[in-house]
C-alpha cells in the first residue's frame, strides 16, 4: 500500500532520513517509533508530501506521490496530528465537513457523514455537532479529530503522536477506541508516536527509528523478543518482558478454575482442597471468594469458611497479562480469578503462567 | 460576573467632573465665555456665577458618582451611568439657559462659546460611562449609553443651544460646512478603502514570503515617520508631471500593460503546484520575482487614478461638487483630478499613513493562526488560497477588522491637514478659525472630527464583535447553557 524506496532527506548539511526502504501492507496499523529528531515525522510527512524526499520515492498504491497532485493526495488521506489542530472558527460538524467540501460533497451528504462519525467515536451528535473547540475538552477534541480524518473515508490514515497531548487515562481509552475502530474499518495507518508502549498495543509492525535511519522493523513479538540491537534493546527498555505481556490478554492464557460452591459437602470440599492449595467459591455462578483447606477445617463448612473477593480484584478476560501481573503484585497474591461482564468464573491465571510466556526468551550475547 | 471592589475609572471620571465646579483659589474653571462681538475680550463665567442652584445640583451628583464608584456593589454600573447621564443632560439644559440668558437683547455679533468647565464635564461623562460601560454585562453595553446618545441627538434637533458661537459659526458658514464635511469624509473614506485594498493583500504577502515582508513590513512603518507637509511638497512635481504628461488612454494602457505580467505568473504558477521548500527556489524563481515587481509602477498609477475618481464620486454623493466624468481619451489625467495639488496627493498621503496599522494587524492576525490548524488544513488538502480563505483569514478577522478600526480613526483625524495642499475638509475652518482668531470656528472643525472618529470607533467595534467567529469569541455565560439545553433534548 505505502512503500519507502531508498528515501533521503536532508536539509542542507543535516541529514533528517536516510536510505529508509520500508513497506506498509494495506489494512495495517505501523507504528513509527523512535527518540526526537529520529526522523519519524519527516517520513510520515513524506506520504503526503508535506515534506519532499530529497533522494529516493514514496509509492502509494503502486504510484510514486511527487507525480500525484499534493491536495488531491492529500484529501484522499485521513490526518490527525498531535495538537488536533481542529479549527478553532468551525463547530465540530463543519470540522468534519471540511474535506468533503473539498470534494464538493452536497451538504446533506457531509451533514449526514458527519453525525455518522461522531457518533463512531463515541461522542452524541445531537450534543456534540455544533459544540465549538473551545467547549470541548482534550479527549473530545481528539476524537473530533480522528472523525475529520475519517471523514471521506479515505484508505489511509497518517497520525503523528494523535494521543500525546492528552492526559494518561484519557489516552488508554481513545487507544482503545481507536483499536476498536480499526478493527472495523481495517485502514492502512501510519502512526509515529515515542510512547513504546503506545507502540506495543496499537501496533501490527513497529518500525524503530534512530538518526534518519530504520533501525529494526518487526512485529512488536518479534521486537521485544529479539531487539535486533543495542539501540533497539535500549529503546524497548529493560521491562520489554513486561512490556510485550501487555500484548497478551488474560483470556489468552487463563486456565479453567475448579470451584467450590457455597454448599458443597464439607467432606468433598475437603478432598478437592488436598490436590489445590486453594479453590474459588462461586455461588449459581457467581464469584464470591476463595477457600483454603485450613480455612475449610477450622470452620467445618465452605459457607463459614471463604473468605470474599471483591469483583474488581478480579480479572477480565481482555485485561492485558501485564495488568493482571501488576493487580498479582498489588494484592500479594500468585493467582487471580478471570470473572466476565456477569461476574461469572471462567478462568483462573498464576504466576506460573505468566512466567511460562516471558521464559521462552533468549538469554543476550 | 464579579465586579472589583472599586471602578478607578469611574472615580476618575467624577473627579474631574467634579473639579470642572468648584472654585478654589486660583483654580476657577470657566463654563461660558461672553464676547460682544468676536473681536473684543470676553469676560467667563464660572457655573456657580450662571446658576448657582444647578451647578450644586451637579456638584452633588459628582460626588455621588465618586461614592458609587467606590462601592462594590453590583448595580454599581447602572447607578454610574445614571448618575452620569444626569449630569450631562443637566449640563446641557444648563449651557442653554444661561446661553439663552446671555444673549438676551444682545446683537447676532455677540458670541457666547463653551469654556473649559463644559469640556471637563464632557470629558468626565465620557470616562465614566466608560467605566460604567465596561462592568456591564455585554448585553446591555448599548443600555448604558442610550441616554447620553438621546440627550444629544435631542440637542442637535432641538435648536436649544442656537444661540451658542458654535452653532452660530455653523450658521455663518452655512453650505460651506456641509460641502467641506462631505470631503472630509470622501477623503477618509477613500483613502481607507483604497489602504485595505492594499494593505491587506500586501500583509498576506508579507505573511506568505519573507522575502515580501522585508520589505513592506519597514516600509509602512517608514511612511509614518513622513511629516504630512514634507509627503505633500514631496508629491507635487511628481503628480503634476504624471497628470500633464500621461494622457487617459496612455494611462489606462500602461495598467493593462502592467497586468498582463501578474496574470502570465498565476498561470504558470497554476501549471506546477509545487510547494515544499525544496522546490521553492528552483530555476523560475529569479524570473518570478521580477514578474512580481513588474506590476508596481503601473499598479500605483491604478490606484491613483481610482483613488481620485472614488473620492470624486464620493464627495458629490455626499454634497460637494460634482461627479467625475468621463474626460475621453486623449484628454490629460490633469481632467480627472490628478495634479500636484487637490485631492489627489492628499488621498496619497492619507492611504500611505492608514497603511501601517492595516498591514501590521493584518499581519499579526495572521501570525497568531495556530501552526496546528495551518498544518491540518494543508495536510488534509487545502490549496494555499483555500486555506487562506477557509482558515487563515477567518481567523486572523478580528485583528484585520481592529486594524481598519484603528487606521479609521487615525485617518479621520489626519484628514485634517488635507486642506494643507487644497483638498478641503474639516481642518478648512481650523485654519479660518486660526486666522481669523475665532475659538468657536476651530471647535466647529475639530467637533465634528471628534465625533466622527468616535462614531467610526463604535461602529467598527461593534463590526469586529459581529464578525468574530462563534468559535473565538469570549466565553460568555450563554454558551454553557446552550450546550447543556442541546445535550438533553
């Protein structure tokens, strides 16, 4: 879809991207990752030709872009950039509106387009459509901005650090919005971010820059587990273990639970908790605690004997293993109950599992 | 809205208010000046000495305005203005009694002008109603200054202050202040019109190109530092030499000329719509430049001889002369007006000084368009001119529009000198009125050219205000409100 072919680019002496070769396949989400000055903005810039590549050529869908008229290039790419960059004189909607006017849509058909995408990222238009920038806080404003770029649904999305200037929760949720939204709409996007692990989440290829130049191009997986360098090595950071759990989701890895009910037998529950150190209690379903043989023995029952487990204490199945590890850690615990939107058990994870994942890795040198 | 605990405006306001009464010592302000003719020495009259129970009245309603002003209440800007207007409604109804009185049994020679106190009083409602006007919540700005405004068209349309030597001087010159008031404002209006035609486009240029605002950015500050009488003789041999030379058609062929350049450039510039720095400066950047600078002699000849038929039009529009008409082809430019002295050097001067607050607002509202917003109009696929249109201007408007204001208001007030080179205007009877040593005629030049820029002031603030987007204007407290009500239907 997007192809880098021998691209330079330097201004006068300064040599901003050099030699960068790349490919990014149709429908999927390539972070541009690397420390300031990198050159990842340059190369984004460079598919929509708001910088020109002094060496080499950017393909688009087989066409290399300095033939390809810049506005229409440029209408027929989505672009969200760091500070939004909303116009601060038009509502949300005309915001929206701004490049099918370009197109000359008719109005009813952008009016239309553009209610349709605010409410697809989640944001009510009958509220939202004719709220200013002003009236609108970091987070909406972000969203506003990702709609705009969505506007003529264009096939491609290029986004520079398009949740930085935001604070930490709100961004976790518009990534997550944004993952969603992609998994729907399966765009081509290229984002450049310095967030690693903004990187790991979002990304299908992480391609790590450093000084102009593409220094490991990969899947996160492949990534943090084999940092083709130093440089990369240090730049994923020494929690790349702990980072690349992030990419794993508990429901990928839990394992089935043996219960206990509030009114199992004493003697039974008894003989359950010989072969587990510990069982979970679950009353019609629903998880209420967990028991330990000593507990069970000193109290005669299961009913007098667990002890409850508040429903946040317990994880969910698309909760990554890196939270679930960080909530082990917080409670002191080695394994936690994976409960669903009912409260239901469905799963349990241990430490041992989670070890298992980050093992497999290769010892350096 | 919370106000702070006092208005120092206000108090301001009321002091010299209050200080345009009393009589301490040495310091007796004078409220009428009686002559009995125009020759002789006047004797003043204080206000207690014309109507002592009056002036305490207004004493009084001073020094309550004071009071009030250090008060932190909340109807403090309602009690300000009301205070305030009364005291100019008693001013006025006072100025007439006493004029009435004074002049009773008098000859039409007898000359009674307004003296220092009634300035100071004029000048003190002005400054708080200014600080009244200020507090007040947006809405009911205009409210505040009603009574004032009413108080004064009454007096105009009234004939209550006819027998006051300004009006009586407006009588003596009878047509001559309507013609000269008509040029003045065909001067003013011109020259404005013709310095945003100019300056704006030259700001976005400026804007656009550095290599543009090396130039014009010194340039129109440069003109300022030109005394008005130095442009005027600069500009006589010139503009006589241009008018007796150049003949209508010639002229109209030299602009054609000068034309047909700028147009080659858009087309060749439509042909590669190349942007990024890289190809800025590629081999037809030498050529564009001179293509750019091509144009100007002929553009400047443009503008002179629009500027002169404009202001002819204008002029007889509103009352002076008549209007221009077609001279024929071979007639000189001298028959359209342009010579070495009249209007049009004055029409060139008054443009050049309106250019500076225009091009520099223009510019600085075009600097402070966020870089976001310019960078996501170009990525999202604006051309240039779209973006200018559909981002940079609208949100450089507010600026542009207190540009104009400004260089209105400066315009107006230095159209004065433009009977200097025999333009006419309202600075005519300044001069007679100097000349012949006549206070009230200088005050009926200088009066109306107060009014007029305040006037122009008003109405251009209030253009600004219409003209600010929605999205850029002050928070106000109706629009949460509305946000909410929408939100829940």
């Amino acid at each position: 879809m997007i192809r880098f072919e021998g691209v330079s680019r330097s201004y006068g002496d300064v040599t901003a991207v050099q030699d960068v070769t790349l490919h990014v396949p149709a429908g999927e989400l390539v972070v541009l990752i690397g420390p300031s000055g990198s050159g990842k903005t340059t190369c984004l810039k460079m598919i929509n030709r708001l910088i020109e590549p002094t060496q080499g050529r950017v393909l688009v869908n087989g066409r290399d872009v300095a033939q390809t008229d810049p506005q229409s290039l440029r209408r027929g790419m989505g672009y969200v950039i760091q500070s939004v960059g909303l116009f601060p004189h038009l509502s949300a909607k005309q915001n929206i509106q701004v490049v099918p006017r370009l197109l000359g849509w008719p109005e009813h058909r952008s009016a239309a387009r553009a209610d349709e995408l605010l409410e697809a990222v989640g944001l009510d238009p009958a509220s939202f459509r004719d709220r200013y920038p002003r009236e609108l806080s970091g987070g909406q404003q972000q969203r506003v901005g990702v709609a705009r770029a969505l506007a003529v649904d264009p096939p491609i999305l290029l986004m520079d650090e398009p949740f930085g200037a935001v604070d930490p929760l709100t961004r976790e949720h518009l990534q997550d919005e944004f993952l969603e939204l992609q998994r729907r709409l399966r765009k081509t996007v290229v984002l450049v971010t310095h967030d690693m692990k903004e990187a790991v989440k979002m990304a299908d290829r992480i391609c790590v820059m450093n000084r102009g130049r593409i220094e490991q191009y990969a899947t996160p997986e492949e990534l943090l587990q084999n940092p083709g360098n130093r440089f990369v090595r240090q730049f994923v950071g020494s929690d790349r273990a702990l980072t690349r759990l992030s990419r794993v989701v508990v429901g990928d890895m839990m394992l089935p639970a043996a219960t206990l009910t509030l009114h199992t037998p004493a003697a039974q529950a008894e003989q359950a908790l010989g072969e587990h150190a510990s069982m979970y209690v679950s009353d019609g379903g629903v998880l209420v605690g967990w028991i330990m043989l000593q507990a069970l023995l000193e109290s005669g029952s299961v009913e007098a004997g667990y002890t409850a487990l508040a429903p946040h204490h317990a994880l969910s199945r698309t909760e990554s293993v890196r939270e679930a590890l960080s909530q082990m850690i917080e409670l002191g615990v080695a394994n936690l109950p994976v409960i669903d939107d009912t409260g239901a058990l469905v799963g349990q994870l241990g430490l041992e599992q989670v070890v298992t994942l980050t093992g497999t890795e290769k010892r350096p040198e | 809205m919370s106000l702070p605990p006092r208005s120092l405006v206000a108090l301001l306001g009321s002091a010299v208010g209050a200080l345009a009464l009393v009589e301490l010592g040495p310091w007796r302000p004078g409220w009428l000046l009686f002559k009995a003719n125009r020759l002789v020495l006047g004797e003043a009259h204080s206000a207690f000495s014309l109507e002592p129970l009056a002036a305490l009245v207004l004493l009084g309603l001073w020094l309550a305005a004071a009071a009030v002003a250090l008060a932190p209440w909340r109807s403090r800007p309602w009690l300000l203005a009301l205070l305030a207007s009364a005291a100019f409604v008693l001013t006025l109804l006072l100025v007439a009694g006493a004029t009435r009185e004074l002049t009773q049994g008098e000859p039409l020679s007898a000359r009674v002008s307004l003296e220092g106190g009634v300035w100071l009083t004029l000048l003190a409602t002005y400054v708080t109603l200014f600080g009244a006007v200020s507090e007040a919540p947006r809405r009911f700005r205009a409210l505040l200054v009603a009574p004032v405004l009413a108080a004064f068209i009454w007096l105009a349309l009234s004939g209550a202050l006819s027998e006051l030597g300004i009006v009586r001087e407006l009588v003596n010159q009878g047509g001559d202040f309507r013609a000269e008031l008509a040029r003045h404002l065909a001067l003013s209006g011109t020259s404005l019109l013709l310095a945003a035609l100019i300056g704006v486009p030259a700001a976005v240029a400026s804007w656009r190109s550095s290599s543009v605002a090396r130039w014009v950015l010194p340039g129109a500050g440069l003109v300022q530092t030109l005394p008005s009488l130095a442009l005027f003789g600069l500009l006589i041999a010139p503009l006589a030499q241009l008018g007796r030379t150049l003949t209508v058609g010639t002229a109209l062929l030299v602009v054609l000329a000068g034309l047909v350049p700028v147009v080659a450039l858009l087309v060749l510039r439509r042909g590669r719509r190349l942007e990024a720095s890289g190809a800025a400066a590629g081999p037809w950047q030498p050529v564009s430049t001179v293509l750019k600078l091509l144009p100007v002699a002929p553009g400047a000849l443009l503008a002179v001889m629009l500027a002169v038929v404009i202001n002819g039009v204008l002029a007889a529009f509103l009352g002076a002369g008549s209007a221009p008409t077609w001279p024929g082809w071979r007639e000189p430019l001298t028959v359209l007006g342009v010579r070495g002295i009249g209007s049009a050097p004055a029409l060139i001067a008054l443009t050049l000084y309106a250019l500076l607050p225009i091009v520099r607002n223009t510019y600085t509202g075009l600097s402070s368009v966020p870089k976001a917003a310019t960078e996501a109009g170009r990525g999202m696929g604006m051309s240039p001119w779209q973006l200018l249109l559909r981002v940079e201007l609208p949100l450089a408007l507010p600026l542009v529009i207190e540009g104009l204001r400004a260089a209105t208001v400066l315009t107006i007030g230095t159209t004065t000198v433009a009977y200097l080179i025999g333009a006419g205007g309202l600075g005519v009877f300044i001069q007679r009125g100097i000349d012949q040593v006549v206070p009230d005629l200088v005050l009926l030049g200088a009066v109306p050219i107060i009014l007029l820029a305040l006037i122009a002031d008003a109405l251009l603030r209030g253009l600004g205000g219409l003209l600010t987007p929605r999205g850029l204007r002050e928070p106000q407290a109706e629009v949460l409100p509305r946000a909410r009500a929408t939100a829940t239907t």
